[in-house]
C-alpha cells in the first residue's frame, strides 16, 4: 500500500470496552486503516514540504500542529485560551471569532477524571469525552462535573490542578506502566475539593469507561522519531496509541507533523 499527500493527525472510533480502537491515518482525503496494518513494515518519507492545514499555503515551518503563522495568530482555534480556558475572553467581547465561541466555548462542557500515564484532571465538550480520552491515551475516564461553558470548565480544573496533575507524561502513558486506580474513591476525594459554587454541577453517574489499544507489543525503552531529524523513518509498525504510531524501533507523534507532506508505504508482513 502507498499513499501520498498532506498528513494529518490519526482518527478514531471507539467501539466498546472489549475491542481495540480502530485508528486510521489520514493521508490527504485519503484514511489508512492501521489496525489491519499491525504487524507490517510501514515506512514515512517527508517530501519536503509543509503546508498549513487550514488555508494550505506553503510554509517553512508550522506552528500548533499544523498551522502557518498567520492562521496560527488569527484563527480562534488557536487563541491562548484553547489552552488556558480559565482566560477565555468570550464575555468580553474580544474573541477572535463570536460565531467559533459560541459553538465552542459556549457550550456544556466535562471536566473528568482519566488514567493515562496517571491519573489527571481535564475537561472537554460534551459529548466529545471519547475522542478526547482516546487522543491522550486514557484506559479509563469518568466525568465528574458538568458546566455551561469552557470558561467555567477550565476555572474548576484549574482549581483542581492543585491536588491532581492536568498533563499526561507521554512516555510512561506509551508504556502502560499505569497502576490501578479506583476512580469512583477518586472522585469523592475530589469532590471534598470543590469550590461551593462547583458542587451543584457535580456528575455523579457511576459508570465509567474503559478503553483498550490495538498494541501487539511493548517498548522497553520509548525512543521518539520525527521527520524534522530523519527524512525517512519506521519500521514494524507494533501498536497504536493516542495519537502515537509505536514501532518495534521508536515511536511517532503524528499530529506534530500534521500539515507534511508525505509518502506511506506499507508491506505486509510476511
């Protein structure tokens, strides 16, 4: 199998706790099925070429996963409260994008508990929790409040980033040198940390989930490969993971190559 064309980061779809992901590589328009493709040689060669993934101008070098500078300082998804959404400025009138706020930001949102590398704290969208849990590598997750906007998700994860990380340490979440927790203990410990104007917005449904990996095998040592240093690299491609491709020999991060332009070549295995 070969595909050519702009990368963009891995898709998903989740299907239950008792299968595996299934992960797809988007190449251009088209989407490479990686599950079936566990096991096989699967190499990436950068044609040397970037372009921006939303206006698709050529650029030198690409900024937030995938962007030229100027959509990466004028489009909304790039604003600093993406990151930060205890600092969103929608209610002052000085989004860079009313119409994005409004059905990004103004919207319900979960602030949830997940096992990644560790346990953390994040928030998402409603109804964007799996695609969320998936992308950072979470085995389990479980809501734990419900808000009417970003900006108040981010205010109480930012309050609960005192007592519970909020990053995933990427390399012992490749692992799977995750210990078992007890998420619904944690989250009553959690609860005791609520701010009074949080604990009406508390979610308390029970029910968690579980999410598996479709990984052959385990990396002893986590060995990071990237096109800006290789202009050709792979290898048996063993498991897939957040939005890591784990080969027998490193892994890749692909949507920090998101906007390359490459070639996908894959061998079936013998």
């Amino acid at each position: 199998m070969e595909l050519r064309g702009i990368l963009h980061g891995l898709t998903h779809e989740y299907h239950g706790k008792d299968k595996p992901v299934d992960y797809y590589l988007q190449i251009g328009e088209e989407r490479m099925p990686l599950n079936e493709w566990l096991g096989s040689e699967l190499s990436i060669t950068f044609l040397g070429e970037k372009n921006c993934i939303a206006c698709g101008r050529k650029t030198n070098k690409t900024f937030n996963s995938g962007y030229c500078y100027p959509c990466f300082t004028k489009l909304p998804e790039n604003d600093l409260c993406i990151v930060k959404p205890h600092e969103c400025h929608f209610d002052l009138g000085t989004c860079r994008d009313e119409s994005f706020g409004e059905t990004y930001c103004m919207i319900p949102h979960f602030v949830y508990l997940a096992v990644s590398s560790d346990m953390k704290v994040g928030l998402t969208r409603k109804h964007n929790q799996l695609k969320r849990w998936v992308d950072q590598g979470a085995i389990r997750a479980i809501p734990i409040a419900e808000v009417p906007t970003r900006r108040m998700a981010g205010q109480l994860e930012f309050h609960l980033s005192q007592y519970l990380p909020d990053k995933t340490n990427w390399r012992k979440m490749l692992k799977g040198d995750v210990k078992e927790i007890d998420l619904l203990a944690m989250r009553d410990e959690v609860y005791s940390h609520f701010p009074d104007e949080f604990k009406p917005f508390q979610y308390r449904e029970d029910e968690w989930v579980d999410i598996t990996y479709p990984i052959l095998e385990s990396l002893d040592k986590i060995n990071s490969k990237t096109l800006d240093k290789e202009e050709k690299l792979g290898g048996r491609l063993i498991g897939v993971k957040a939005q890591y491709l784990i080969f027998d020999n490193g892994v890749f991060q692909t949507r920090k190559h998101a906007g390359y332009q490459v070639e996908i070549t894959a061998t079936p295995s013998a």
